[in-house]
C-alpha cells in the first residue's frame, strides 16, 4: 500500500454553500468512509451561508482563526478546536477580519 495524502488546495477547490466558501474533499480519491467530508475555507472576515442539515457533523479548525456560530451561540475558535454541530441546528462559519480559515467537515446520518 502506497501512502496517500490530501491536502487542501485553493487552485482545486470548488465553490460550496451558495458561493460563500471553497471547498474540496478531504480524504484522498478512492477512500471509501461511512461519513461525507469537505474542507471549508474562507477569507477576510467573510461568512459561510447559515444553513442547517438532519445529519449530524462536527468541523475540526486546521488553519487561521474565527467564530462559529450554531444555533443563537458565538464563540471564537482556533485551530485544534473540534465543533459537534447537531442535527437540524442554524450554523455557520466566520472568518476574522483578515487572514484565512481553514476547516475540515464530517458529516453523518443522526445516530440515535
């Protein structure tokens, strides 16, 4: 087996959550998991759309500095941080006034 790496490429990523981040799959091409996943990446103070899901997911901050937002909470988060964002809740993504956010998602049907 041969080591296989992704990493997060803007020149690769694509447009997500109405045009509001780029995104990109995290895991390398041909990994099969029982989750979705997508990078997320913002800019300069932008927002990701707020938006909400019947999937459970959580975001774990790789890069940069902002606020996540879920339900009517803010909080400052950092890279390291690991945000659980449960099933049917607003939630969103803020970038701090300059500099980049980077972020990886996993998101899976609500485990009861």
């Amino acid at each position: 087996m041969a080591i296989s790496i992704q990493r997060f490429d803007k020149e690769k990523a694509f447009e997500s959550h109405q045009g509001t981040i780029l995104a990109m799959d995290v895991l390398p091409e041909g990994v099969k998991a029982p989750f979705s996943h997508a990078y997320g990446y913002l800019e300069d103070g932008n927002m990701m759309e707020i938006h909400k899901h019947p999937t459970q997911e959580i975001y774990i901050v790789y890069s940069g500095a902002g606020f996540v937002m879920v339900g009517d909470e803010k909080q400052a988060v950092q890279p390291g941080d690991v945000i659980y964002i449960p099933p049917n809740e607003n939630h969103t993504m803020i970038a701090q006034p300059s500099g980049t956010f980077l972020w990886a998602a996993f998101w899976w049907p609500a485990i009861s």
